[in-house]
C-alpha cells in the first residue's frame, strides 16, 4: 500500500479499527499530512496543489490591498474635503446676508457646532511672472477663521499669516505657486470677468496682491486652485460690500449632520437654504462606494478560481489513490473517515494559503507608499501622480470588519470545494477499486 508505514500501520490498527477511534482522530491528520507531500510520481498533483496555495494567498492579499486602499481613498478625502469645506451651508432665500458677523455668533452657540465662517467666492484667472496664468477660485474669510481653520493654517510651506491678517495678502495652493512661478512674498494678478460697469460694457476688475504664504493640504485639486483673501478685500473685489455669500458651519459629528438642522434653522431666525457635505459631495462618494463594491466582487473571482484549483487537484489525488483508500476501507475506516481526510488535505491548502495571503496583504499595506516610491525609481515612472489624482500619496486603511469578512469568504470557498471531492472518496467502492489494480 503506498500509504502505509510503520507508524501508519501502528495507528491503523489502534484508531481505525478500534472502537475509540473519534472523527479527527490522529490517525486521520496523519494520513491528510501524507496526501499533501508530494514524492515523485505524484509531482503533477503536488503542483496543482501548489498553485492552488498561491491562487489562495494572492488573492485574499489582493483583496485586502485594494480594499485598504479604498478605504484609505475614503478616509483621505472625507478628512481634507470636510477640514476645508463646511459641513453645513447657510445660503439666503431673501435678503442678502448684510448680518453676517451677528449670524455666525448665533450659528456658533448652537451645541455641536465647532466653527462658523462666513464666505465670499468668485472666480477669477491668476497669472504669476512669465504671464502664465490658470483658472481659480478665491474664498474671502476672517483671519480668525482662517487661524481656526487648521487644515490650511496648520499646512503652511513658506511665508506667514501676517500679511494675509493684514488685510493685503492673499494665500496661494502650492501647485498653483509651482506653476506660476510664485513664491512667498511675490506678486499674484487676478482677473475677474465682472469688473465695473461703464459706458463701453463691462471690464474685467484686473487686480494684484502680495503672496503671503503658500499652503499644501495634500489634495492636489485644492493645492492647485484654490486662494484664500481676506474677507473685506474679497467683498471689495468681488463688489459685494458688506455682505457674504453663506456661512459654513463646521460641527463635531459629520455623520449626524441632519439632526442639527432644526437647531440651525431656529438659530438663523428667517428663512435659509441649508445644504450639507453629503448633499454636495453625493455622486462622489456614491460612485467611490460602487467601485469599491465591484472591485470587491471581481476580486473575489480570484479566490474562487483558486478554489476551483482545489476541486481538480483532490479529483485526481483521489483518482490516484484508489486502491489506498481501497485498503484503509477493508482494514475498518468508515466513509466518514475516507471523507474527512481528503477534507482536512483540501481544507489546510485552503487554511494555509488564507493565513499567507493576510500576512502579504498586512505587509504591502503598511508599506504601500515605500512599495509606490520603490517601483516608481524602478520603471523611471511617477505611479500615481498627484497631477491625475486627488491625492499625493498612496493610502491604505484597513479595516478590521472587511479583513475577517474576507478570510470567512476564502475559507469558505476552500472548505465548500472540498467537500465534492471528499464525498467522492468517501463513495468509492473498494472492491471495484482493487479489481483494476
């Protein structure tokens, strides 16, 4: 019998045959141990069952790359997108908002309320020296906004506030900087398409301002669009004395943004427009989650081919094995004993390769950005440019819930794949079995 051995002709004899012996039993590990070496005549299965090992760990460490990446995408936008957006936006329905100061005291003494800013917006084209010039969007704020407003005080690369608290400076996106040729203290042009009205139609208001610091939050479509001027010279600029365009709240729990909106509303005492960062940032994050879901999907695929791998390989080990589970069935081993051995043969390919997939997986996400800046030196290549992307790096999250939700699937796929395959052992008829041997 190609099976046997001393040691499994001593435990033949105790545990298959015995009245004691007990699913699981040692004898049974021992054989599945057996099965899963590989000697020379059995090199092709012992293959089958090595890419099947990969097939597993490659694709449970995929699954668990992208979706810590995802993740990662998620968390990264929501923290620089709601660090520089309001959570909630107060608009007006019917008079402008001349009581802008007076509101925002009255929007900051709501509880849940951390911060509320009142905003002047417009757009204008920016040119730097050399004439170069690109389109951008100016947002007029207080200097004590703007100081309270960390995601851009707390990111300055060059130059101060003081210029900017002043009342005469303006703050620039480092990408915007880096394409006009702009650094701190440099003079910045803007144009804005409505200017004075005069008998010959309208001129564009052409104005310049001194560069007082140059911010980088990380999101490379803020960094290179964005210019942050003081309030009043914003509503000067922009001919909108004495009034805003809204007022941005910013409050502690983004998440439960909707229950404060009666409290807002009472606050504001008249009619408003409320809208909130869910509502502005909708097809965004809808369409970020779908893709999320789909990616998660068709990775799975991966898994499941791999699986399938597991079906053709225990096929054939049962196939050549025959006339050893022929033998192990006269010497007393039940059905259920034939079946659960081939089972614990496909299902630690499945364990195993599972177990090394999330080790790969938890190794590439901690270092994804040394793995993006390695292979980038390598190809000669910026892979993942912050000029295509809305990020300047790579980043990865992975989530607790998600990692077990995959390793349940994978080992789930390799367990359901066993069980033809074993049930198959389990049926063969010995004599039939021994006949054509």
């Amino acid at each position: 019998m190609a099976v046997s051995s001393a040691a499994v002709d001593q435990q033949a004899k105790t545990s298959v045959a015995g009245p004691a012996s007990r699913p699981f039993s040692v004898f049974e590990r021992l054989v599945a141990w057996r099965y899963l070496r590989a000697r020379r005549k059995e090199a092709f299965i012992s293959v089958i069952a090595g890419f099947s090992f990969i097939g597993i760990m490659l694709g449970v460490a995929t699954l668990i790359i992208v979706m810590a990446v995802m993740n990662g995408f998620r968390t990264e936008l929501i923290t620089r997108i709601l660090g520089l957006n309001g959570h909630i936006i107060v608009q007006p329905v019917d008079t402008p908002l001349n009581d802008y100061a007076a509101l925002a005291q009255k929007f900051a003494a709501v509880p849940g309320v951390t911060m509320a800013i009142p905003l002047v917006e417009g757009e204008t084209l920016a040119s730097g020296k050399g004439g170069a010039g690109t389109g951008a969007l100016v947002r007029g704020m207080r200097a004590e906004d703007l100081t309270k407003l960390k995601t851009i005080s707390g990111n300055i690369k060059s130059g101060d506030l003081v210029g900017f608290a002043a009342g005469g400076g303006v703050l620039v996106g480092s990408r915007m900087a880096q394409q006009l040729g702009l650094s701190a203290g440099d003079q910045i042009t803007l144009i804005a398409p409505d200017g004075d009205v005069t008998p010959f139609g309208v001129n564009p208001r052409v104005k310049s301002y001194t560069v007082s610091g140059i911010f980088e939050i990380g999101m490379s479509e803020y960094d290179a669009s964005i210019i942050f001027m003081p309030l009043e010279e914003a509503q000067l600029y922009f001919n909108a004395p004495g009034i805003v365009q809204s007022i941005e709240l910013f409050i502690t729990k983004p998440d439960e943004v909707e229950a404060l909106r009666p409290q807002v509303e009472a606050a504001a005492g008249r009619q408003v427009f409320l809208t909130d960062w869910r509502q502005r940032n909708e097809t965004f994050f809808s369409a970020l989650e779908v893709e999320r879901n789909v990616m998660f999907m068709i990775l799975t695929m991966i898994v499941l081919v791999a699986a399938l791998n597991i079906i053709s390989g225990l096929i054939m080990l049962v196939k050549d094995k025959g006339s050893d589970i022929a033998i192990l069935r006269t010497m007393g081993a039940s059905s259920g004993a034939i079946m659960r051995i081939f089972f614990m043969t496909g299902a630690a390919i499945g364990i195993v390769g599972t177990l090394g997939g999330v080790l790969l997986g938890v190794v590439v996400c901690v270092n994804i950005e040394s793995i993006r800046q390695f292979f980038s030196w390598v190809s000669g290549t910026i892979l993942f440019d912050p000029q295509l992307y809305f990020l300047s790096k790579l980043p990865a999250e992975m989530d607790i819930g998600e990692t077990v939700t995959v390793v349940v699937m994978a080992l789930g796929l390799s367990f359901l794949a066993t069980i033809f395959p074993a049930w198959r052992a389990s049926r063969l008829d010995p004599v039939q079995a021994l006949r054509y041997e």
